[in-house]
C-alpha cells in the first residue's frame, strides 16, 4: 500500500528512473533551511565547494531534519520499502551567472550495489529552471550500466569529474523543473547532469540518497544514518542522528569525522 505517490508515478519512475515535481517543503520550511544552508556557506567561506559540504546530514541538525522530513521519506518509502537508510548527500549550489556544471554521470558508478534500491531526492532550495542550470536527466538509461572515465576538470562540480565516456543521445533530456519546496527523485543507474547557471538567481538543490537497508554495497561506505524502520542487515556502520550543528573547526580536522570524497 503506497504512502503517497500514485502507482502511475510509482510506474512512472520506474519506466524512467526519474520523477518530478513531488511535493516536499512548505514556505517556511524552505525558508529556514534556506538560511541553514547559507549560514554554513558564510561559514565556510564564500563558494565552498560541493565537496566540502559533503554529507551534511552527518554533522548538522538541520540537515538531517531536512534529510528526514517525512514528506520526503513518505515517498521515498514508496519506491524502495520501509527501511531506509540515509546513504550519502550533497548540496548542488550554482551561483548566479556560475559557470560550474555537472557531468553526464550514473551516481551508482561509484558504489558497487547489489541491487538499485538507491533513490535520490534532489530538494530543491530556490527554484530550478533552464536558465539556472536544473538538474537534467537521460529518461530509461538506469536500464543498464554506461562506461565512465575521470576528466577532472575546475568548473566541474564533481570533483573527480566522472563523465559518461560512450556517445550519448541527449535530443531525449528532460529539464527537471522544479519550484523552491518541490523535489525530484532519480535513479541510482539513470544518467544525469547539469548546465552551468547563465540566469541573475542562485540554483541550491541538496541531493539525498537513501538506499533499502537490504541493499550491499561492494565498496567500502562510511556511516548511514536510519532515517526509518529497522536495519536488521547491518552492513553500513550505522551513526545515531546529530542534536547540534557540529563546530565547522572540528569536523574539518578530523579525519573520523570526515567523510570521504566519493564524487
Ligand atoms: O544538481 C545537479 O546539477 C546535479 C545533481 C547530481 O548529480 C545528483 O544529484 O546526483
């Protein structure tokens, strides 16, 4: 018995590896997470990078109220169960007239699953447009593994720059638009990417992956938080939620508390 999504949604995402708009925050909830995020940049300099706000969800209140908002897991339970485990987030931001962009990628390239019970909520913080550089995603390609290689590259947000190296058809992209509160799922295997932001507004989307807890991963995975149900697998260690926003000093110098560069 689904939660909330429809079973032509639930049909839908499974035909495509991709569905949107779903409702996720309401005003003010968009609002305070908002500052959350924008008090964390200042603090972390001006343009942190994607990497250095790499799983959030780990060390600060907010961003695991946000990872486990139950709008959010609601749906996500519709896709992959019951039991669910916060796998991994990043926060996408583009400034405005930011040239950054994201390669053609499948996410599960970097984990070895054995099997793609891994969805992604992309949330969206300010509204997602062509112009801003939505997120954008090649519809029915979670259906196999692609070959990818490593181009690093400066205005690249993935820091590896992991890319897609087969010929790909992108006439079939879908624009994934979303208003500020709304969000999208996609697939573990489905290849996605972005466009650098040509428009006068920011574009800020934290990306949260939640995987079944019967789901193993062949390469090493650091701490996954339960967001919901029960982990009787145990194959992630598993972290109990943060109560505070950790000191940004701490986190950064220690490496326990850091984790590891996966994109
Ligand atoms: O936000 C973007 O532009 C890309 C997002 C992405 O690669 C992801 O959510 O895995």
């Amino acid at each position: 018995m689904a939660k909330v999504l429809t079973p032509n949604q639930v049909e839908s995402y499974h035909r495509d590896g991709v569905l949107f708009p779903l409702p996720a925050l309401n005003e003010q909830e968009v609002s305070h997470f908002r500052s959350c995020h924008d008090e964390l940049d200042r603090r972390l300099g001006d343009r942190p990078t994607a990497q250095q706000k790499g799983d959030c969800h780990l060390h600060y209140k907010w961003a695991c109220d946000l990872a486990t908002h139950p709008n959010v897991l609601d749906a996500v339970e519709d896709i992959i169960g019951p039991n669910i485990l916060i796998h991994s987030s990043t926060i996408f931001a583009k400034q405005a007239g930011d040239d950054m962009f994201v390669s053609w990628h499948q996410d599960s390239h970097y984990w070895g699953l054995s099997e793609a019970r891994l969805v992604s909520a992309w949330i969206a913080l300010t509204e997602s447009t062509i112009d801003n550089g939505c997120l954008r995603v090649l519809p029915g390609t979670h259906t196999r593994k692609f070959e990818h290689l490593e181009n690093p590259q400066t205005n690249n947000i993935l820091g590896r720059g992991l890319t897609v190296s087969e010929v790909l058809d992108e006439d079939g992209a879908v624009d994934v638009l979303l208003k500020a509160g709304e969000m999208s799922f996609h697939h573990a295997n489905v290849i996605h990417g972005s466009k650098p932001n040509s428009s006068k507004r920011p574009r800020i989307g934290c990306a949260i992956r939640y995987i079944s807890t019967a789901v193993k991963q062949e390469r090493f995975h650091y701490r996954v938080i339960l967001a919901r149900g029960r982990d009787d697998y145990r194959y992630y260690p598993v972290q109990e939620r943060p109560t505070a926003d950790i000191d940004e000093g701490l986190r950064l110098s220690d490496r326990r508390l850091r984790s590891p560069d996966q994109m």
